[in-house]
C-alpha cells in the first residue's frame, strides 16, 4: 500500500516497482490478444502510460492486477480493432499442389507471429502446474482460434479463463453488465471448441517425456541436415501441413510436402538447434552462410506434434531474400533469432 501510495504522489520508480511485478504476464496477455509480439509491446507500452496517467483515478480501489489487466486489455483491444487478424497461411488460402512454386511473401497481410518461451519464465515462485498452463494458452492453434473471436469476446475468455479473473472483475473493469461478460463467455468457449485439437501441445509433449521429445527434435534435424526426404516425410502424420509465414504458399500430405522439400530446403545446407516457441517444439534452422564460413538464421519450425509424429511444421520466416532455389522465400534475421533465445549464428 505505501509503495502504491508514493506512486499516486508521483514517484515514478515507486510506480515502475509497482507495475514491473506485472510486466511479463501482461505483455504475455497482450500477445495472446493480438497475436504478435510487436503488437504486444506496443500495446504492453501504451497500457503503463495509461496506467500512469490514470493512477491518481484509482486510487487502491481494487486489486492492483485487475486493474493494470483492464488497462492492457483495453489497449490491446483498441489495436484489435484498427488492424485485420493475425493469420496462417493454412487459413489465409488452398494447400499449393505438387509442383507449385512458392508465391512471393505477402508482406501486407498480418501473419501471426510465434511467442518467445522466455515470456512464459516467470519468476521461481510460479509452479509446474501454472507453467504448464501458460504454455498452453499461447500454442499456436489455441492463439489462431482467438483471432477469429470479435476483440470483446477474445478479452472476456482469457481474462476469465487464463488470468482467472471473476465474472463480476470482469464487468466492473471492462465497464459492462455481468450479463453481457457471461454472454460474450459463453459464445467464445463455444466458438474455441470448435476450433480447438482433441489435445493440446502440452499433453502430447507430457506424455512422450523429455527423452522422445530429445530424440524426435534429433531425428528431424539429421534427416533435413543430411538432405533425406524420406526420413523427414516418415516422421510426418498422412494429412500434416507445412507452411511458412509470410510466404502464402503452404503444403498439405506426404506426397506435396516431399515434393517441395526436394525442390526447396533439402537442396540447401542446414545446421539446427532445439527450442521452444508458443509453448511448443520448435527447431531453429540455419542456412549456409552466402559467404562461406558458418551458417545464418533462416526460419524457426515450430512443430505440432500428433504422438511421435509431426501433424504440422510452420516455419517462420523473415525478411531477407535466400538466394536460388529459394529466390523467392525470404530468411529471418537476428531480431528473430534472439528473441527466442537463440544463437545469432552457427558455425
């Protein structure tokens, strides 16, 4: 209460302490909202300005976590609502055939973007269980059924569902009815179901244990480093998907995925590292250097695992041009890299 109390008075690093206990799960929030980690941090900014301005107005009337949670929510909702939802090429338009050439990038659709594990850390007092669950609420399929939820509905499910705020929370700081908070409730759970896997990335990944998990991640990076299309297609289920944001151009089966690989990544070198990226495997890819000498940051496949096998590989991609074969894709840079914690270069 003092340290809220100076804060009201004007001291700003009484207002920083206070706020930057909450820092990391509110901009956690912003992204499951929006999608994207740029978008998250404006938002994540543009709520502790808000919350500064807006101090002397709250005056310790409620908890503070509820109160900065309205805020971010608000703002992250004023950017929902100026911008198109975040999408993925599998729902952006149909799978490409066998020999379709890669579109190029479209770079002014707003393709959804992976969310750093680092964000989901916390500090040493969060338990496995909250751990877990934070992972689960930024999978990828999980945050692309969001996207197509109307901005309210979106802020109403995670701030009752994921933050565990209360009905009556909810409606005081979004200044609705309570009715209106469990209409909006009720039609976002039903819209999700629908959209959502039988089991989430975090039970799959639970069950096969950090051994499987290892030795998968291990498989994958051999067969694409050793240029063996039949190993990887092995590993993939009969209906898998491989896309790779922003390019639009995606891959559906066995027999279109095997075809690409061997016209597009498997006639490059690759050198991989393991990661983590939504709450899921992901492998950071890196490409042969174009001056020789080491390999660069090319994408990041985050895996979605159905069992031991691989139901989908999107590949995330930047903004700097690959040279033919894939003239026409593009390749992450740094920022990318070392947002996920991630070597700037290989070897």
């Amino acid at each position: 209460m003092a340290l809220l109390q100076l804060a009201i008075q004007g001291d700003g690093d009484a207002f920083g302490e206070l706020a930057g206990a909450y820092r990391a799960e509110l901009r956690a929030h912003c992204y499951r909202m929006l999608g994207s980690v740029h978008d998250a941090e404006d938002a994540l900014q543009d709520a502790m300005l808000r919350a500064w301005r807006g101090l002397p107005g709250f005056a310790g009337r409620g908890s503070v976590r509820s109160w900065l949670y309205s805020i971010a929510t608000n703002a992250a909702i004023d950017i929902a609502r100026h911008r198109s939802r975040r999408e993925f090429p599998v729902d952006f338009g149909p799978a490409g055939g066998q020999g379709a050439d890669l579109d190029d990038p479209l770079t002014e659709v707003a393709w959804l973007e992976p969310c750093p594990d680092t964000w989901l850390a916390g500090d040493a007092t969060v338990s496995p269980e909250a751990r877990y669950e934070q992972r689960e609420s930024v999978e990828l399929a999980f945050v692309v059924a969001l996207q197509h939820l109307p901005p309210l509905q979106r802020a109403v499910l995670l701030l009752r569902e994921v933050v565990g705020l209360s009905t009556a929370e909810i409606s005081r700081q979004m200044g609705t009815s309570t009715a209106a908070v469990n209409s909006a409730l009720q039609r976002a759970r039903a819209a999700t179901r629908d959209r959502l896997p039988a089991r989430s990335q975090q039970q799959v990944l639970r069950a096969l244990g950090d051994q499987r998990i290892k030795a998968l991640a291990e498989r994958y990076a051999d067969a694409m480093e050793r240029g063996d299309a039949d190993a990887v297609i092995s590993m993939l289920t009969q209906d898998a998907t491989w896309s790779m944001p922003p390019i639009p151009t995606w891959f559906r089966g066995r027999e279109a995925i095997r075809e690409f690989l061997v016209r597009y990544p498997l006639a490059e070198r690759w050198k991989h590292c393991t990661a983590r990226a939504s709450g899921q495997l992901a492998i950071g890819c890196y490409l042969t250097g174009q001056e020789g000498g080491g390999y660069d940051p090319a994408c990041i496949d985050v895996l979605t695992l159905d069992g031991d096998q691989i139901a989908a590989v999107t590949g995330f991609l930047s903004a700097r041009p690959l040279q033919p074969p894939l003239s026409r894709a593009w390749i992450a840079g740094d920022e990318l890299f070392a947002r996920h914690g991630l070597p700037a270069r290989l070897p």
